[in-house]
C-alpha cells in the first residue's frame, strides 16, 4: 500500500504545539490521515488534516493564555506547577 503524505503547510504548522504534545498529535493526525486517504477522497482528508491542525494549534495557544492570565491572578495552575 502506497504511503500518502499529509499537507506539508499543515504539517509544518504543527511546529509551533509546545514540545510534550507535539509528535503524539502529530502522530495520530498522520495515522487518521492516512486511515481517510485510503478509504475515501483525497480532497476530503487534506481538508480534514488542515482543520485538525489549526484547531490543535488554536487551542494549544488559547490554553496558554488562560494558563497565563490565571497565573498571573494568582489562580490554579493547570500544570501542577
């Protein structure tokens, strides 16, 4: 079975999740990219890959603003710190 590769623009957004989350997202991004390549359009998971990817990095970066603002008001700490 022939290997298809993800949108290189989406997959390279994903450089900007903080380092802990990164490969295991991307990892699985990549597993159901392929999943959906193999059993349906292409167009369907390229567009499915890239509101994956924005979406991971939109809430990776509104999570850390809340964990920010919280901090700062003297708040719970989501990261155990």
């Amino acid at each position: 079975m022939a290997r298809h590769t993800p949108p290189r623009v989406a997959r390279n957004l994903l450089r900007l999740l903080p380092a802990e989350i990164r490969r295991p997202i991307r990892a699985d991004l990549d597993e159901e990219y392929e999943e959906r390549r193999a059993g349906g359009p292409s167009l369907s998971a390229r567009v499915w890959y890239w509101r994956c990817a924005v979406r991971s990095v939109l809430d990776a970066w509104i999570i850390s603003r809340r964990q920010a603002a919280w901090s700062a008001q003297g708040r719970w700490d989501i990261g155990g710190q």
